[in-house]
C-alpha cells in the first residue's frame, strides 16, 4: 500500500470510538461499533473496515438510528434469548445476549438469540467466532435491505442476506466462514464505484434489468445471488428465518423503512448456538472427529475458510494496521469535524 501509515489496533479503535462518541454516539454504542469496525480492519476485511464509520454517522445523521439506544435482555426458561436493541446498532445488543446464549446453549444443547429492532452494517463472522471461542458452534443471518434480484427476477426484492458459520477447534483458529447470499457484498461494489473501476460481468443488473458491469448502475440496479436458484433460496431462507419468523423486516420492508440504501439497515438477527459435546450425545469426541475431517481438507491442499483473515490478523497484531494517506485523512476530517463531514 502506497503512503501507508500504520497505527496499533488499540489507537485506531480510540480513534474510531472518539469519532463516534464525538458525532453524538453513547460511549457503550460507540466503542461496540469499533471494536467492531477495527476488527475487520484488522482482519483486511476492507468492505466492512474503517470506511464503514461515515456511513455510521450518515444515519445517525439521517435519524434512522436510536444514538444512545441501551439494549434490553428478554429470557424466559426456554432455549429463546432475545434481546431489543431499541432501534440502536446490532452490535452492543449481542455484546449483552451472547453470555446468555452460551449460557442456555450449554443448559440446552442448542439455544437462539433473536435480535430485534437493531441496526446493521457488520458482517456476522465476529459473532460465531465469538461463540467458536468458548467451545460452541454457531450460525448467524440477518436480512438486509432490498438490492438483490431474486432468481429469474429483475428488481431488488432481497437483501445481500449474510450468512456465517463458526466450528471451534482446539488449539488452532476456529473454522469459520461468512458470505453473502448475492455474489458479492454491496460493499465490494461501493469500492469498485470508489476506485474507478469495473465490476466483473454477472455481478449485477441495471435499472432496466439488463447486466451491467458499471457500479453506478448496479448500486441504482440489482446485484444478483450467488449459484442463480440455490442462492436465490438460500437468501429466501434467511428472509424467512431471520426476518418473518423473528418478527421483524424482511428486507424489502427494511428498505421501504429507510427509503435509501446510503445509509445502514434496519431489521433483526439470528443466532443459533449448538453445544458439540451435548449434542454428540456421548458418542465420540465431536472435536477431534472434527479436527481430524478439516485437516483431511487441508491435506489435499486446499485452503480453509478464514486462514487469510487470520493471517492478517497476525501481522496486524504484531505490525499494526496499514491504512491509506487518504484513509488516514478521512479519518481526521471526520474526528475534526464530526456530522459535519458527513454528506
């Protein structure tokens, strides 16, 4: 990277909390939004690093998110944990479900946490890795807001519809992976729209339902789903499991709501948590039998999921985060001037 500074993961989540705070973010709502954002930047996770704070502040801006909005934990005695975020980010709200879901999921076998009324921007591999963390396997979906064209279909109706999964593994990282359900996250459109450049054919649709490789008519277009009908359904799984089922946006709902797409999301989450040990019921050591079929899949040299999000990690945590003069200097216009910097 040309001009490139590096800063310490501690200061560049200061910062970004800083920015937030200062923009008019409670502290708790602000530092679980870097903590966060850094953690993608740290992972070179460019689509949902740093340059995700101004769109943070663009709704804040706009009066689409509750700024100091304080989450509520809901519990009974079944296996359900949900949590209202009171129309903040997404981010504090599972900060306070996930000890409980580890908690019921180790009581259960298999738990949820359903979030409701919260704010989304993130993608969702920090959740399951989190629980792959403590011993658990776990899954993670959200909607979105309507930009994707279902299959066969030729106007925004789906979300990019994520989806994460996360394996512990002893001693090593966690097998995790994240993707979304269109071909690729609008995120990665809005850098191709940044940088100037093309998109790859069969990425996206124009207005008009025609395929276009121009960022600019595929984010005023459609992006399309990965693998045609088996991403188009998978995408409609998560509408229904994490949006009607929860009872919250689908993602069409979600866009009718805000009324544009520059700004974060709004809708709900899904988290399911399974306890290996529980759920093996005694037969075998799930981990190891796990462990032994991952590293048959690295035997033959292919490459798991995650490992470069991993290593670059590493590097980052040694050497620091490598940001752009250019990113570097957003980064101070926004500290300096907070919502004001913001279009």
């Amino acid at each position: 990277m040309t001009d490139a500074t590096a800063i310490s993961i501690s200061d560049l989540t200061e910062l970004a909390t800083e920015i937030l705070t200062r923009g008019g973010f409670s502290h708790p709502q602000g530092a679980a939004i870097a903590r966060t954002i850094i953690a993608a930047e740290r992972d070179n996770c460019k689509s949902h690093g740093v340059y995700r704070i101004e769109g943070c502040l663009r709704t804040l801006k706009l009066g689409k998110v509750v700024p100091d909005a304080e989450p509520v934990l809901l519990q009974d005695d079944s296996a359900v944990v949900r949590v209202d975020a009171k129309s903040g980010f997404a981010n504090l709200a599972f900060e306070l479900g996930a000890p409980v879901l580890a908690e019921k999921t180790r009581k259960f076998g298999v738990a949820a946490l359903v979030i409701n009324d919260c704010t989304h921007f993130a993608a969702l591999w920090p959740e399951v890795e989190a629980l792959a963390d403590q011993g658990l396997a776990a899954m993670a979906m959200c909607p979105s807001y309507a930009t994707v064209a279902p299959s066969g279909g030729d106007k925004p109706l789906l979300g990019t519809n994520p989806f994460a999964f996360g394996w512990p593994r002893a001693g090593d990282t966690p097998y995790v992976f994240d993707f979304a359900t269109s071909v690729v996250a609008r995120g990665e459109v809005e850098l191709y729209r940044r940088a100037g450049k093309q998109l790859p054919e069969g990425w996206a649709i124009d207005a008009d339902g025609n395929p276009t490789t121009d960022p600019e008519a595929a984010l005023s277009g459609a992006m399309l789903p990965f693998g045609g009908h088996k991403g188009s359904a998978i995408s409609t799984m998560i509408e229904l499991l994490a949006g009607a089922m929860i009872g919250d946006f689908t993602s069409d709902e979600a866009l009718d709501f805000l009324g544009t797409t520059a700004i974060a999301p709004r809708h709900g989450e899904l988290v399911l948590a399974f306890d290996p040990a529980r759920m093996s019921g005694g037969r075998g050591n799930p981990i190891a039998k796990g462990e032994a079929f991952l590293d048959a899949i690295a035997g033959q040299g292919a490459r798991l999921p995650s490992q470069r999000r991993f290593a670059a990690r590493k590097i980052a945590m040694a050497e620091g985060i490598s940001l752009s003069a250019a990113e570097m200097a957003q980064l101070h216009d926004l500290h300096a001037r907070g919502l004001a910097a913001v279009d």
